[in-house]
C-alpha cells in the first residue's frame, strides 16, 4: 500500500497508529467514568460499618432488655 494511503495528509501520523491513539482514549475515558463511580467509595464503607457496628450494639442492647424482662 502507498504511503500516502495510510498516512494522514493533514497530521502525517500513520492511520494504524491515530486508530490506537483513538482506542485508547476511548479507554481512558471509560475509566475515567468508573473512576468516578467509586470515588469516596472507601468513605462510605467507613462510614456503613460504623452505623452497621452501632445498630449491633442496639441489637444486643434490646436482647439484654428482653431477656430481663422474661425472667
């Protein structure tokens, strides 16, 4: 194949090459979108284990109390 059909006449970059360039922002951009689907993801756990931990603490509470009112 010529060189001048697998150049870009304008940049004069290879077509294989901007095709690559082209998937791989692509990539990026996808990634970035995920990226921001888990940003603060590791806050938010904190923050779900330490309500998580209370509502047990709540729990056994209320066992204790109906355990002492049945005897």
């Amino acid at each position: 194949m010529p060189r001048d059909q697998t150049v870009c006449k304008y940049c004069g970059v290879s077509y294989l090459i901007l095709h690559e360039f082209k998937v791989m922002e692509e990539k990026i951009k996808a990634m970035e979108k995920e990226m921001k689907f888990y940003e603060g993801s590791v806050e938010r756990e904190k923050g779900l284990r330490e309500e998580l931990q209370s509502l047990y603490q709540d729990l056994e509470r209320c066992r204790a109390d109906g355990e002492s009112k049945t005897e």
